[in-house]
C-alpha cells in the first residue's frame, strides 16, 4: 500500500490517499469517495428523471383527451377503466413538479456535479467530510423511496401543488388524500436534512481544501455557481424544512398553524414556502449556468468573456433571490405597496442574467466554435434561457400578472428555465464530464440526434403553452374543456401532446446512449476536449483521491488560444508558465513530497 | 380565437394592462431577436476552419457597463409603467366611493354572490344571494368582498383582467369596472381541490338599467330567499 | 486505520488551507448557519402569528411556569460553562478535568430536559396541548401550537447534543483529547452554546414577551 500524503497550501496534511482496493461494498455503495457518491446521485436522479417524465406523459395525455380512456390501466383508484380521475391528475400535477424540482434537477445539478467536480476543479482528493457526504446520499434514498411509496398508499399521493398551498395541503377533507401529504412532507424533509449536510460539505470543501494557487478567482466557474448554490441550500432548505414540519404538525398532531378556522394564518405558508421557494429556484438554474460557461468557454476556445462580471452577476442573484420571494404571491392579497417593492426588486434580477447571457454571447464572438455535443446543449441552453428569462418579465410586471398569473403562461415561463435552462445545461455537463466520470466517450451521433429532437421536441412542448396562457388557460386543470372559452385550445394541446410524447421518446436514446457506452463505448484519454481545468489532468476515471500528487495551479481555468502557448489552443491550469526554450509538460508531477 | 393576444378586454383598467403587455412584448420581441440572431451569427461566423484561432481576450469592462446598465433602464421603465396600472387597480384609495358592493365567498367547488338588497347595505336581512352566476350593472364600478370558507380559490375573469385570492379568513375587497353589458366567464386560477377544474361561474353584467330591474325582482322574492351567503359547513368534497 | 476523516480531525495546530480553520470546526459554523435558519423560520413563524392573533397569546405567567423555566435556563447556561471548562481543560491536557467536566454538561442537559419533560407534563393536565382539540388554557390553540413546536425542537436539539456529549465522553474516557487534539470538543462545546444562545431567545420571547 502507498500513501501520499497530500498538502495544501500553508502545508496542511489533509488526507492520505490510499491505493489499495476496498470491499465492493465500501467502493460501490457505502462509498466515501466523492465521486462514486456523485455517480450515485447521477443514476438515482436520472431515475427520477424518468418517473418524473413519465408522469408528465399521463398528465399530457389527460390535457389532450380529456376523460378519454389510457390505452394501460393504472388502477380503480387513480384511473378507474384507464379514464384519469381528478384527484389522481392532482396527483399527477404535485407529484411532476415535486419529483422534477427535488429529486431529478436539484439532485442533478447538485448531489451530482458539486459532488464530483468540486474536489477534482479544485485539486483536493476528496470532500472535507466525506463520510457526511456518504450520510448525505443515503438519506436521499429514504426520500426517494417515501415519494414513490406515496402513490401507493390509500388516498394516493399529495394532491396540493408542489407548493402545497394550506388549507388545502393541513386538512385531508379538502384535497381527498390522507397519508399521502404526510409521506410528501417526511420525504422533503429527509430530503431537505440530506441537502443541508451536502451544501455544508461543499461550503467547507470550496473554502479549505483548494489546491496551491487555486485563488478564488483562479477557480472554475462551476465551481464558483456550486459554492454560491451550497450557500443558498445551506440558508433556504432548513426555512422550508421548518415550514414542512409546521405542515406535517397540522396534519397529524392538530396544530393549526395555517388553518384560519382556529386562529392560523395561511398565507403564512406562501410566504415560508416562497422565502425557501425564490432562492431554490436560482439553485435550480445557477449551477447550469456554471457548466455552460466552462463548455462554451471549452467549445469556443475562447476565455471566459467578463470572468469576474459572471462571479459578481451569480453572486447579485443569489443575494437578490432573497428579496423577490413575494413575486409569487402577487394576487394572494398582500399590500399593493409591498407588491410593487417586490416588482422592482424582481425587475432588477434580471439584470444580472441578462449580464450573463451577454457574456456567454460575447464569450462566442470572435472564438473558433467546435460544437461538440456540450457546446450543442450550451448553446440551446443561452437560447433558451433567453426565453425563459424575457417571459419572466411579463410575470414580474404586477398589473399583467393580475393576468397572467397561475395560468399557462407561469408554465411555460419555468419550464423555459428548469428544463430549456436547467435540463440542457444538465444535458450539456453529462455529456462533457461522462468520459471524465466513467473513462468512456458517449456516441456522438446518437447524442447529436438526441439533442436536434430534444431542442425540437422541448420548443413544440413548451412554446405553445405562452399562448395558452395569453389566452386564460389556467394551470393545474384536469379538464379545461369544462370552460366553454377554453376549449377550442383542445387541438393546440393535442399538438403539444404528441410533441410531449415524442420528446420523452427521444430521451430513450439518450438512455440508452448512456449505458450502452458505459460497457462499449470508445475509452476515453484524460483530456478529450482540451480543456484546461485540474479534472483533465488525472485518469479518466480518476483513481481514488484523485491526483497522484496535489496539483499546483498557475493560472486561471480559460486560458483558450493563449498567445504564451502557439503550439495548441490549451493551456492547463497546472502548466508551468511557458519561458521561451521551457519544454512542455513540465508540471505534471511538479510536487511530489 | 387569436392565440397572440390576450382575449379582448372588457374592463376600464383592462385596456391599461393590455397596454403594457403589449409594451413588454415588443422589448421582449426585439431583445430575443438581437439575442438569437448574434447566437446564430456567430456560430456560422466563428464555426471552426483549418487554422483558425480564437481572439485571446479576457472582458471589456465598457461591454459590461453597457450591458448593465441598458437592461436596468428597459426593466425599470417597465416597472415604472407597470406600478402606475398596478396602483389603479389595487391600491384601496383609488377604489371609486360609488361603487356597487358585493360579497362573493367561494368554496368548494362554488361561488356564492351576496347582494345588499333594499337597504343597499350588505350583512343585513334583506341581502339575497346567488350562486355561480353573478349579476351586476355594466359602467358601474363594482366592488367584491372575496372570502373563502375552505381553502385558497383565486378569483379570475379573464376578459376583465381581474384575478384575486381567495384566502380564508382573510378578508380581500377588490374592483372593477365593466364597459360592455355581457356575460364573462368567472374561474377558479388556484389548485383547491378535486373539482377545481369545474368550479366555474358567470358574470352577467347589464346596462344599468336592466340591472335595476333585475335588482327589483330580487328583492320582491327577498323573504323567501333571505339570509346572507350560506356560511354552514358543506365544503367537503 | 487512517480514514481521510479521521485524519483530517487532527488538532487545529495544523489548519487547513484557505480560512486557517480546520475544516471540523468551519463545518461546525456552516452547519450552524443552516440552524439558525431553521429556527429563524420556527420563530418568525411565531412572531408573526402572535402579532396577526393577540388575543391568541394571554401573558405568558398565566399558562407557563415562568421561575420553574427560568430556573432551567440557569441549569443550561451553567451547562455552557462546564462545557468551556472542558474545553480548557482539554487545551491544558488535563485528562480527568475532561471527564469531569463534559459530564456536568451532560448532567446538566439532561436535567434541563428532565425540567422541561416535567413542565410538559403539567401544562398538558392543565388543558395546554399543541392541538385544537381538547385545548382548554387561556388564549387560543396558536398559542400551543407555537409554544410546543418551538420549545419542542429546541429540545431535540439538546437530546441530540447530550448523546453526541456522551459519544465525546466515551471517546474522552478512551484517551481521545488527551494529547492536545481538542478539536473533537471545540465542535461539540460550538454546537452547545448554540443550543443554549437559543434557548436564551426562545426563553425571552416566550416566557418573558
């Protein structure tokens, strides 16, 4: 057995590094390893990236056919001869948004690549708590398996929103459903206790355990989004977790924190909720935005336009996303005069994303662009997210929100964001990072045919639903042909159906994709998209603790077609500096003690 | 049906909010096109051929500045148009002191409109009510006492630009005023339950006139259908 | 045996890069962090419920016990210091004075507890719950509602600190911070006096407000 003994800078012993083999138990399941732990989100989110698909598809084709029987039947209690009932589609809707939000986006974005690429983009062996990292995982999986179980148990799953507004959510005479509210508030909870522990990992990861040289703003930008995501995990998860448990109190023990009829307050809830709900929605989309800079950044051979502009415009969304939570309750009754305080705050978020957009752009301009299967997905992502975020401000305007609110128009704006944004940036680090992750390249050709249907599939999906919205369509209906003014939309959103049904089929492809290559697929080298960052310069996949002797960092992570190097258009981070007559390489193995 | 624009609006301040809808649509338009059209650009302009290398440089700080500080002015022109409408439809003092005043109390899975009755007073003995279709005078402002008894419902009429929770226990007064006699169609826009899709009503407003008359009708009958909104248990699905 | 973690648990004098903490105790305070919004959460809650329903909350002498608590907020701010005398007795490598000293604190947090086991029990025969039903005390179930939920957690948190105390004591008792490495009881003495800070704003805006 071989130790090396990793320092940091000031010469701190932190972990030993151990090369000799563990149990297939200690190495595969209860891991300490950062990065089986993130390969463990990764296929457990992915998972939940199914079902969550996949109850979208019944809720699509309920919107398409209403009251028209499943070719399948789903049980006498939820689709009694195949027809969908109403509580079930409630069902449907609360479950879709919970599962896609906590446990395929945020556990993608989060659990997966904070935990794999923090310590390999900082040059640390491993996180600073790994076996509170392995605690974090396996709480997530009790989470899991409560959600699924919800939909099994009498009265079926949580019926109230993912927002699970109270009364409806405290009080099971009113939304029909019993146990099922309860397992959904359990479930976040453990969930939620699992996100803290994640968050503190990666807070004390990022600010102790970077490699020599690696300077705050020598880091990645991943890294930069990660950290700045952890923070806001760190201080928005347990404020949903005590409202969670305000919830679950009133459902089982009798308190009445948001019942009105002896003394509570519901709107209490929003606002908790929302307080919590605000931030989570940019820890839903800044990590994205992190794994697009580095792949346009890799993609266009270019540095990172306004390095220290993207830092700055993460950070103002991500203390901004504290003072725009009452957005979301602009019809809920508040004061107009605190409405309009939140409109302007609301109004002044989309700046900093719009400095960012710019910046990818300009990241863009004048770059020698290779589109790789990221750079694809990178760039759908700033189209989209384009979208996403203009279709924002008609919501953050007060008076067309009066409008437009909890109508198709909020849908099709977050869908924008969550799956146009989240999804394709998601899409985009997979497939940069797979061959980093299990030392294989993905099908190229099969990933671009994926890509071109989903960017397609997601468009005819998602776009019609702004005119839906502009045109009354609320949210969350099971049958909108009961309104006379809306039924004519019924042939819009049968389009949108068989759009909807052809965008999951595509995802099938990716699937199978990305197993197929996990046995066959064409061995990766440790650096297949020239880039610069200190994950390339280890073994795809990377041994266990990762660098065979702590990387020393000499400049930042985007220096693409530097002038100092003619002979490529890379530059690692852990290089020398080049002097003339120097041989290339030379850093490799600079510090070995 | 025109899936581009909103339904046309039949409210006085109705036509104020399409005006910024409409405003933010064409900023919005033109940045995606200025947004898209640079994207598409420069991948067929900056596309990868043999030998070529990309400009090595690291920011402008005047591009920053600019890009800064152009979207904060459109966002807050926007913002400052938009408090403008906002206060006229929301804020208590523009309310109009000659308002004819409802109650609407939702539940689940319907609406229940009190009327003042004789006494033009509402919470008194005379007040009739009504249930899903709610009768008022057109080119009068209209105020709704909007309670639940339940669980949050939202009260939304799409052609007149009018949405407001429904939050039991709490109190809600908002206002209105039709241009055109007609019948609108009244939604619930909040989750509240299994029938929340089919909790929908009417508004039938009439020329002042004819609301009068129907007014009087009500209030012959008024003994017999006497009682304000029905506040007895029964919102259990 | 040398797990990364357990490595990395070495004394402070070596710290970590970056903030020159040592990556148990900046876990400590980033975990920290995380409480004092959880709690933050559980008592603007109740600020904001007691402010929106006065007539929910009666003055607190006349349900609660106020000199039975107050006399438990001594026993746990005595608990924080024993827990600083542990502390320095493990920084001057006085290995009994750990013993001694981290079990006082677990005597005095388990006699808070026992306090606080205690109180509830009577004000539950007194019609005090945290549910509508069978509420009888002056003022409204809100107030049960409140009070329970939030003294409750609080209580968790010290059942929680007095088994990880105990977990520290059996490691003491193995000769764990006898040789200068009291990074194990700096952590658990941050975790403590957090409690304890909360209990004293949970003790002056319930009991005292």
């Amino acid at each position: 057995m071989t130790t090396a003994v990793v320092t940091g800078p000031g010469g701190a012993v932190q972990h030993p590094v151990h090369h000799d083999e563990p149990s297939f138990v200690r190495k595969y399941i209860f891991s300490t390893d950062h990065k089986v732990i993130g390969i463990q989100f990764l296929f457990m989110s992915l998972l939940f990236l199914v079902i969550g698909g996949a109850l979208a598809m019944l809720m699509r084709y309920q919107l398409a056919w209403p009251g028209e029987p499943l070719p399948m039947g789903l049980g006498e209690t939820r689709a009694p001869g195949g027809i969908i009932l109403p509580e079930f589609y409630n069902s449907l809707v609360t479950m879709h948004g919970t599962i896609m939000v906590f446990f395929a986006i945020m556990p993608l974005l989060v659990g997966v690549f904070a935990n794999y690429l923090i310590p390999l983009q900082i040059g640390a062996p491993d996180m600073a708590f790994p076996r509170i990292n392995m605690l974090s995982f396996w709480l997530a999986v009790p989470a899991g398996i409560l959600i699924v179980a919800s939909f099994f148990v009498i009265g079926g799953a949580a019926g109230a929103g993912w927002t699970a507004y109270a009364p409806l959510s405290a009080v099971s005479e009113y939304s029909g459903v019993q146990a099922g509210q309860n397992l959904w508030n359990i479930s976040l909870i453990i969930l939620g206790f699992s996100s803290i522990l994640g968050a503190l990992n990666y807070i004390t990861t990022v600010i102790n355990m970077r490699a020599p040289g690696m300077t705050w703003f020598r880091m990645p930008l991943p890294v930069w989004a990660l950290f700045i995501t952890a923070i806001l995990i760190l201080l928005a998860v347990p404020v949903l977790t005590g409202a969670l448990i305000m919830l679950l109190f009133d459902n089982v023990l009798g308190t009445t924190f948001f019942l009105p009829a002896s003394g509570g307050e519901p709107l209490l809830w929003q606002h908790l909720f929302w307080f919590f709900g605000h931030p989570e929605v940019y820890i839903l989309i800044l990590p994205a935005m992190g794994f697009v800079s580095e792949i346009i950044a890799n993609g266009s051979r270019k540095p990172v336009f306004g390095y220290p502009a993207m830092v700055i415009a993460i950070a103002s969304i991500a203390i901004l996303g504290w003072l725009v939570w009452g957005h979301h309750m602009f019809q809920s009754g508040m004061n107009p005069m605190l409405g309009s305080i939140f409109m302007g705050t609301t109004m002044v978020i989309a700046v900093p994303s719009a400095i960012k957009v710019f910046n990818w752009l300009a990241t863009m301009w004048k770059g020698d662009l290779h589109f790789h299967v990221p750079m694809l997905h990178a760039i759908s992502f700033v189209a989209l997210f384009v979208v996403g975020g203009l279709s924002g401000v008609f919501l953050a305007s007060t008076p067309v929100d009066i409008y437009l609110h909890d109508t198709y128009f909020v849908v099709a704006h977050l869908h924008y964001v969550l799956f146009g944004g989240s999804l394709f940036g998601i899409f985009a680090a997979i497939t940069y990072w797979y061959p980093k992750m299990f030392g294989r390249m993905m099908n190229e050709t099969v990933n671009r045919i994926h890509w071109l249907l989903t960017f397609i599939g997601f468009n005819a999906v998602f776009f019609p639903m702004h005119m839906l919205g502009s045109a009354g369509m609320m949210r969350r209906l099971y049958d909108y042909t009961e309104y006379p003014h809306l039924e004519p939309l019924q042939e819009t959103n049968i389009f949108m159906t068989w759009a909807a049904f052809a965008l999951f089929a595509a995802q099938l492809l990716f699937a199978v994709n990305f197993i197929w290559c996990l046995f066959r697929g064409r061995r990766a080298d440790p650096n297949p998209w020239n880039a610069n960052s200190l994950e390339w310069t280890t073994p795809s996949p990377p041994p266990h603790g990762n660098f065979p002797a702590t990387p020393v960092v000499h400049r930042g992570p985007y220096e693409y077609s530097s002038p100092d190097v003619a002979d490529r258009d890379w530059y690692p981070q852990d290089e020398l500096p080049r002097v003339v007559g120097a041989p290339a390489h030379a850093a490799e193995t600079e510090v070995r003690r | 049906m025109n899936f581009w624009t909103l339904p046309e609006s039949f409210s006085t301040f109705g036509d104020d909010i399409d005006a910024i809808f409409l405003t933010i649509t064409w900023v919005t338009v033109a940045i995606f096109f200025i947004v898209e059209v640079a994207l598409v650009w420069f991948i067929v302009k900056y596309r990868h051929r043999e030998g070529q290398r990309a400009l090595h440089i690291h920011g402008s700080m005047r591009a920053e500045l600019i890009w800064t500080a152009v979207p904060f002015l459109i966002v807050m022109m926007i913002a400052v148009q938009s408090a403008g409408v906002w206060f006229d439809a929301r804020f208590p003092g523009r309310i109009p002191e000659n308002a004819y005043e409802i109650a609407v109390r939702a539940k689940q899975f319907e609406w229940t409109a009190t009327y003042p009755g004789a006494d033009d007073e509402l919470g008194t003995e005379d007040d009739f009510t009504s249930r899903n279709v709610i009768h008022l005078p057109a080119d009068t402002p209209v105020v709704v006492h909007l309670t639940a008894e339940d669980v949050i419902h939202s009260f939304f009429v799409p052609e007149l630009r009018v949405k407001q929770d429904a939050v039991p226990g709490m109190a809600q007064r908002i206002w209105f005023e039709m241009t055109e006699p007609g019948e609108y169609v009244l939604g619930c826009a909040e989750l509240c339950g299994l029938g929340h899709y089919r909790m929908k009503g009417r508004i039938m407003a009439y020329t002042n006139d004819d609301f009068m008359r129907w007014d009087l009708e009500q209030r012959r009958p008024a003994v017999a259908v006497a009682g304000t909104a029905s506040t007895e248990a029964g919102g259990a699905p | 045996m040398s797990t990364p973690a357990s490595l990395s648990m070495l004394p402070p004098v070596d710290a970590a890069p970056g903030i020159r903490v040592y990556n148990q105790k900046l876990g400590m305070w980033v975990f920290l962090l995380s409480e004092i919004m959880f709690f933050t959460s559980l008592i603007g809650s109740y600020i904001i419920l007691r402010s929106a329903h006065p007539e929910a909350y009666p003055t607190p002498g006349s349900v609660l016990n106020i000199p039975l608590t107050a006399f438990n907020t001594f026993v746990l701010i005595c608990s924080s210091v024993t827990m600083v005398k542990a502390f320095a007795a493990a920084e001057v490598r006085d290995a009994r004075g750990i013993r001694v000293w981290l079990l006082a604190t677990i005597g005095l947090g388990a006699f808070f507890l026992g306090v606080q086991a205690f109180e509830y029990w009577k004000l539950l025969g007194h019609g005090f719950g945290p549910s509508v039903a069978g509420y009888t005390a002056a003022g409204g179930p809100l107030y049960g509602s409140t009070f329970y939920t939030m003294t409750g957690f609080h209580g968790a948190h010290v059942f929680l600190g007095v088994v990880a105390l105990c977990f520290t004591l059996f490691r003491a008792t193995r000769g764990a911070y006898d040789h200068g490495d009291y990074g194990g009881i700096e952590v658990m003495g941050l975790y403590w006096h957090f409690v304890d800070l909360v209990w004293i704003i949970l003790f002056t805006i319930v009991y005292l407000m």
